[in-house]
C-alpha cells in the first residue's frame, strides 16, 4: 500500500523541479541569445537593411567596416567579395578573395568556395582564359557541379558548342537533361558547318540534335534549308511540314521558305494552298503577309485581296489591320482617302513599337528572334510570332 502512494504522490513532489529546470533551461538559452546578438556589429545589421532596400552601394560600405572590425571572419570576407562583384567592382572583389585564399584557415571545403568565387570575378571582368582554369581544377571536388555549371556558361561565350555539349551531358540527370540546350548547342555547329557547304557535317549535327530533343524545331528547319541547297525540293518540304507536329507556332518562320520549294517544283499553288491551311487552322501564325504577296502573284489583286480580308478578319490584331487599311485604300472615296491613308501611317508607327517577339522564361522584347535570350541566357524562349506587348 506504501509502494503504491509513493508511486502516486512521486510525479507530484517532482513536478516543481522540473518546473524549475525548464525556467532555469530558458534563462540561460535567452542569455546566450542576448549575448550573441550583443556581440553582433550594428553595421551587420546596417548592411542588411541596405540590401533590402536594394542599395548595394552603401551595402557593401556597411560591410566593409564590419570586415574591418573582424578581419579574420571567413563568411563577411566571402560574401562582401560577392557584393562587389554585383557592383560591378571586379578589381575589389578579386583582391578579397586572394587574400582570403591566404588565410591559413581557408582549407578544403572552404578553400574550394573561395575558388569558386575568385574564377567567378575573373569572369565578371572578361579574364575568361583565368577563370577557366579554376573552374576546370575544381571539377573534381564537392563544387564540381557548380563549376561545370560555370564553364558551360564560358564555352557558350566561346561559341565552343563542342565542350558545351561535353559539359551539358555531365550536368545531365534524371530531374534535369538539359535537352533543349544540348540540342540547340548541336543546331549551332550544323547552321555553321551548312553556311560553309558542308552538308554532311550539317546532317549529322541536325540527326544528334533531334536526338537530344526530338521536338527541336530548329533542326527541322536547318534540314531543309540544307535540302534546299542541295536542289531535294521535295524533301525540304517534308522537313519544314514536319514543324507542324513539333510546335505549329514555329510554321510562320519557314512559311516563305515552305513556299518557295513547291514553288521549284512548280506546285506554287499547292504551296499557297498549304500556307491558308495554316493560317486558317491555326490563326496565331503570323503568315499574312507571305500568303498575300504570293496570292497577289499567282491569282491577282482582287483575289489576294479577297483573302487577306477573309484571314485577317478571322483573328484582328494590329499586323492585320494595317494590311486591311492598304487594302482598301484604294476603293474608298477621295474624301476618305486622306485621313484612312493617316491612319494606316499611326498603325504603322505603332505596329513598330509594340508589336515584337518576347521572351517567355524573362520576357525581354526585341524586334529580332532570338534562339538564345541575350537577357537571361535561356534557349528556346522566344515566341516565335509577334505579339503586342
């Protein structure tokens, strides 16, 4: 029976210590955490707060103090190299980075990190040939990713789509292929070996492309351009037709092209035929213009005429509506001529300023297409039709 009250009453008797352990537990955590946050430079906190106000500038003034106060502090060294690298003051950020090199704490890990960092301000500062080097000697240890990464980058720059390849098939895993970019590195060696005539060169590179990514329109369209050099008309035909069923939106930059090659195997009007399938199937393609001049060729202004009207009018934008006002100039009154010609001259400017090709992944715009965004360095981005932006 004695046992037994003890048993109960035992958690009861104990309950204040524990009480007492936990206060005393909480105390000493808080002092710790005051302690530390003492021990924090108010320029740490400074910086930060400049950083969120998107001010480098005195971020990285800030931070230099706190360097300063703290010389020997591995992680601030790091990261204010960073900062000038961001500035733009490649010369700071380089000599930071040396000199923490220097260190005789910078070991392993760390002193990979910091190579990292230095190849990267070499880089930043157009020393190509010095970062390469560094990157290439770190693609044995734990930044090895990071640094392939980095030299794909470089041979990209380089215009050396033989090592991009090499590099982008290292990277290559199950979550990420990179098959758009392998695919369009193998499109730029086949489009330079084509304008050079050499067609076997450039098969081959189109075949390894489609291998990477069997939906790379890009391909499809330098094969037949090399059909067309080379006189198979036919064939060049199936090659451009074969965008269709890669992404339809690509038709309106080989419609001129699919044209002419019926055209050289006098089928003119099986090829206009094809292009008004096109536009009337899929109307975002930007192909009136093409099949009104080609129409106007092969049937007369009154029919090319007929049918810009018709395909216009089935999906209005500023392109089409511009097309329609010269049109129909010249069957309205004289009274009306005037001001529809002034019109079509604003339709005009606008149609210039705000009606551009646009980047998905960053939507950069630019009056040019693009395979490679200048702005965010991504492939295969661009829309391939105009839109107004």
């Amino acid at each position: 029976m004695d046992n037994e009250l003890w048993v109960i009453l035992l958690p009861i008797i104990l309950l204040p210590v524990f009480f007492a352990m936990g206060w005393f537990a909480a105390r000493v955590d808080m002092k710790t955490v005051l302690k530390q946050a003492k021990s924090i430079p108010t320029g740490f906190y400074k910086s930060l707060d400049a950083l969120v106000d998107r001010n480098n500038g005195r971020a990285a003034r800030e931070l230099a103090e706190v360097v300063d106060q703290q010389p020997q502090s591995y992680d601030l060294n790091l990261t204010l190299g960073k900062l000038y690298r961001q500035r733009g003051e490649n010369d700071k950020a380089i000599n930071m980075h040396q000199a923490l090199l220097e260190s005789p704490d910078t070991v392993n890990e760390k002193r990979e990190r910091v190579l990292f960092e230095l190849a990267q301000n070499y880089q930043s500062a157009g020393l190509v040939d010095r970062a390469e080097q560094i990157f290439i000697g770190l693609l044995e240890g734990g930044m090895a990713r990071e640094a392939r990464h980095r030299l794909m980058s470089i041979y990209q720059q380089d215009r050396d789509w033989a090592k991009a390849i090499e590099m982008a098939q290292l990277l290559s895993h199950n979550e990420q292929t990179y098959q758009f970019e392998i695919a369009q590195f193998y499109c730029e060696i086949a489009h330079g070996a084509l304008f050079k005539s050499n067609f076997d060169v450039a098969r081959y590179n189109v075949q390894k492309a489609l291998e990477a990514n069997k939906k790379c329109t890009r391909a499809n369209m330098i094969l037949g351009d090399i059909e067309v050099k080379q006189g198979n008309f036919s064939a060049a035909v199936e090659a451009y037709g074969a965008i269709e069923q890669q992404n339809h939106s690509y038709l309106s930059m080989v419609g001129e092209k699919m044209y002419d090659a019926y055209a050289a195997q006098g089928k003119q009007e099986e090829g206009l035929n094809r292009l008004i399938g096109y536009m009337k199937t899929f109307p975002d393609l930007d192909l009136i213009n093409v099949i009104y001049e080609k129409a106007l060729l092969l049937k007369g202004e009154a029919e090319a005429a007929a049918l810009a009207v018709e395909l216009v009018r089935q999906k209005p934008d500023l392109n089409g509506v511009y097309r329609l006002l010269g049109l129909k100039l010249s069957d309205m009154p004289a009274e009306w001529k005037g001001d529809a010609d002034m019109m079509r001259a604003v339709v005009g400017r606008q149609l210039q300023k705000s009606v551009m090709y646009r980047c998905r992944n960053c939507h950069f715009k630019s009056q040019v297409f693009f395979w490679h965004c200048p702005a965010c360095n991504k492939w295969e981005t661009f829309a391939p039709n105009r839109i107004e932006v």
